[in-house]
C-alpha cells in the first residue's frame, strides 16, 4: 500500500481551498485528508482524521492571527507538522507562527513551493525536532519566571486539573493559602481561571 503524505487544509476562503486542493491533488505521494474553514472543523478534523501535515491559513475569519491559535491547539492534541499560510509576511507574524510550534510559512503567493515544502518538513530531520521542543521549553520558562517557586509547585498541580482539596493535601497547605497563591499567579499570567491560565501556558502565550 502506498505511504501518502496525508495532509490536512485549514482555510476560509473556498476559493483558495478549490485552488490548493487541485494542486495538491496532482502529487503522486499526497493525499488531502480533508479540508476545514474554521477552529471548531479543524479541531473535530485533527481529532478524527490521521494527518502528517497540516497547511493552516494565519487568519481565519475569528480574527487576526487566529489561525496560529489553532494551530498551537492542534500541536496540544497530536504530533504533526505545521506549515502557515499567509498572504503578507512580518516579522512578528512568522515569530509567533514559529513560537505555535509551526515549522515553516509560505506566502499563498508562493503556493507553488508547497510540495517541496510539505515533502521537507514530512522528512524533518531528528536534530530540528530536538530544536523545537527545546525552544518550547524555553517558551515555558519564560512565561513561568514569575512566578515564585511556591506558585509554580500549585501551578503545575493545577496543569495535573487537581483540586483545591486535592492540593491540601498533597501540599499540606490551608485552602486560603492556597487560593492567595493561585490568585496571584492567574494575576501574574494576565489569566482569569485556572483552565485559562492553563491553556495559555500550554498554547506558549498566544
């Protein structure tokens, strides 16, 4: 059976999905496992589908930037690789794609780069895999610098979803101590619950 590059494509305008889809399409070792125009469809999709590459448009119509958002959501849940599509390029566009995990970007007006692109990062090398994950541990430790060693011990047990009575215990620390830390390191992550202090950590801040 045939190894496919199994890719999936994450755009709003249908027009770029009828276009990339055809070119795609024309390339022996690719199959377009599906296409989504939104979060909600490319989260159900990453979910569901087996996937090595996904092609995802940096703004889709929930707003600026949003689709290295999903991206960085979609990097949670499984292990693939993450080109950006982008029809105008900036420093702190392709700063924070990178800082979502993306491996590389490409300008729609370039999309004839595409296949070189997908068959490149599909064959990524060990040693750059080794360059992301250190510089998104990094990134961790950036955003959890200020928080105070105590804050971070409850910060990684919220990570672990336990509860506050959970925490009591394993910490043998009183609830309103406890509640004071964790109100000052939602403060500290600009964050107003633990889930979203959470996520943001997990998501490197976007």
């Amino acid at each position: 059976m045939k190894d496919f590059i199994k890719i999936l494509l994450v755009e709003d305008d249908p027009d770029w999905i009828q276009a990339i889809q055809g070119y795609l399409q024309q390339e022996p070792d690719f199959m377009l496992a599906g296409a989504a125009s939104n979060r909600a469809e490319a989260l159900a999709l990453a979910d569901a589908l087996e996937i090595d590459v996904v092609l995802m448009d940096i703004q889709l119509a929930e707003g600026e930037l949003s689709g290295i958002e999903v991206a960085a959501e979609i990097l949670q849940r499984k292990s693939v690789k993450v080109i950006m599509l982008t029809s105008v390029s900036s420093e702190d566009m392709i700063r924070k794609a990178f800082t979502a995990g993306a491996v590389q970007y490409v300008l729609k007006n370039d999309f004839d780069q595409l296949p070189h692109l997908i068959r490149l990062v599909h064959r990524q090398p060990l040693a750059m895999d080794v360059l992301l994950k250190e510089f998104s541990r990094l990134k961790r430790e950036e955003q959890l610098n200020p928080l105070t060693p105590a804050e971070r011990e409850v910060f990684e047990m919220m990570e672990q979803g336990l509860t506050v009575p959970e925490m009591e215990k394993k910490l043998v620390k009183s609830e309103s101590t406890l509640k004071n830390q964790i109100n000052r390191i939602l403060k500290k992550l600009n964050a107003s619950s633990r889930k979203e202090a959470v996520d943001k950590v997990n998501r490197k801040g976007l």
